[in-house]
C-alpha cells in the first residue's frame, strides 16, 4: 500500500506535518511503508532530516513539491513512472 497526502495550501507547510503523515501511515500496522507527501507551496524549513529519520525506522516518504511538478511538465520526454522513482530515490539520499 501506498500512502498519498496533498497539501495545496496557500502558504508553506510545517515540517511536522511530514511526521503526522508518518503517523498515519503507523496506524496501518505497517501496511503502509511507502508514502508520497505533495506540498504545492513548500515548507517551512528543510524537511531533509525528518526524511531521513524516518527511513531508519523503516518508512520511505517521497517529497514532492509544486516546483518538481513544474519542472517535470516542462520535459516533454519525462514519464510519471521515472518522476516518481527519482523522488523516492531521493528520500532515501
């Protein structure tokens, strides 16, 4: 199972919502080790360390911000499959 979390607010997104998305993710007794977190406008701070904490607890989440979207639409030869391993690689950096 995949976990998916949207933010499209107006202003940027607190880094602790990145741990309340891993919560979530918890209460699945561990059926969810895999989640994409979408902030349209960002965060509030580096959210570099947070990541990688939880990788060493054994969850993955991918970071996606609205920037990335722009930048994948702009390659006319990018695919979503691609886009999304890049991220999830990158999480794991």
């Amino acid at each position: 199972m995949i976990f998916i979390e949207c933010k499209n607010w107006t202003s940027k997104i607190p880094v602790d919502e990145i741990g309340k998305f891993n919560n979530k993710m918890i209460k699945r007794k561990g059926s969810a080790k895999l989640g994409i977190f979408i902030a349209i406008n960002g965060f509030t701070e580096k959210y570099n360390d947070e990541i990688k904490h939880l990788v060493r607890d054994g969850y993955v989440i991918a970071i996606i911000e609205g920037k990335d979207f722009v930048e994948f639409f702009d390659k006319s030869s990018s695919n979503i499959t691609d886009f999304l391993k890049s991220k999830i690689i990158d999480s794991l950096l």
